[in-house]
C-alpha cells in the first residue's frame, strides 16, 4: 500500500499508519464562517456571547449565556445543506455520504438534548452570512427570550 500514489506524489505511510495519524488531528472550528459571524455580532453590538464554550451540550460555536441560547455556525457541505446540496467528492464517496448523514443525526440529537435541558438553539448555515437577512433572525429570536 505503500506504493500507492495520490496526485502524483508516493504516501510515505501505509493505508493503516495514515489513518491513525488522521484520527488524531482535532478540529478546530470553521474559522471562516465563525470570524464572519463574530465580526457582524461585533459589528452590530451584540453582546453577551461567548465563543466555544465547553459546558454546554454539542459544544456551540456561539452562546448567550443569559438567554442560555446556543448558536450553531454550520458549514453546508458538512452539515448537508438541502438548499446548497454540494456535491460529493467522488473519492471515497460512501465515506462522505456516510459521514454527512451521521452529522445530521448529531445535530438533531443536540438539539433533542438542548431541548430537554432548558436550553434554547439557533443555527444559521454558511450561505445565509452572504446576506445579512440572518442577523435579523437572530436579533429577533434574542428579544423573544429576555
């Protein structure tokens, strides 16, 4: 397996050692999309957030912890958007199909979770912070709960 090229180039590592090393490498956000919603919260003056906290069950990109309201910044590809629809990488493509779909399940059973915990949820999909159409959703959703 070794000798198995990819884009031209030999992995140095086997099939099994390259999985390894991939399932230790944590994710780190979307830092894209989060810094778009960050700076339009800064921006507009909303506060009372925190980024990431770790407390709060399917740990959140943003909460409000006044309002215990949980912000999901999600990226369409990875939560598979029905509205995008990306395509799916051909390479691998039942990993992919498998994966999205066992996303979407989490980020019902959070929301389950959060329900049943008192906790309020809002989550806003990567195309919709091309317009600005989802802060007023939000503004709207933060004064139902105060």
């Amino acid at each position: 397996m070794n000798n198995k090229r990819r884009y031209g180039k030999k992995d140095s590592l086997s099939t099994k050692e390259r999985s390894e090393h991939m399932a230790r490498i944590r994710s780190t956000g979307n830092r894209s999309t989060e810094l778009k919603f960050e700076r339009a919260l800064v921006k507009e003056q909303i506060k009372g957030w925190v980024k990431q906290p770790k407390r709060i069950p399917g740990n959140p990109d943003f909460y409000f912890q006044r309002i215990r309201l949980a912000i999901f910044v999600n990226g369409c590809f990875w939560h598979g958007c029905s509205r995008c629809a990306r395509n799916t990488p051909r390479h691998r493509r039942y990993f992919w199909i498998k994966k999205i779909i066992k996303n979407k399940q989490r980020d019902r059973n959070v929301s389950r979770l959060l329900l049943r915990n008192g906790y309020h949820y809002h989550h806003i999909w990567e195309h919709q912070l091309k317009q600005m159409s989802w802060l007023t959703r939000l503004r709207n959703h933060i004064k139902r709960l105060q």
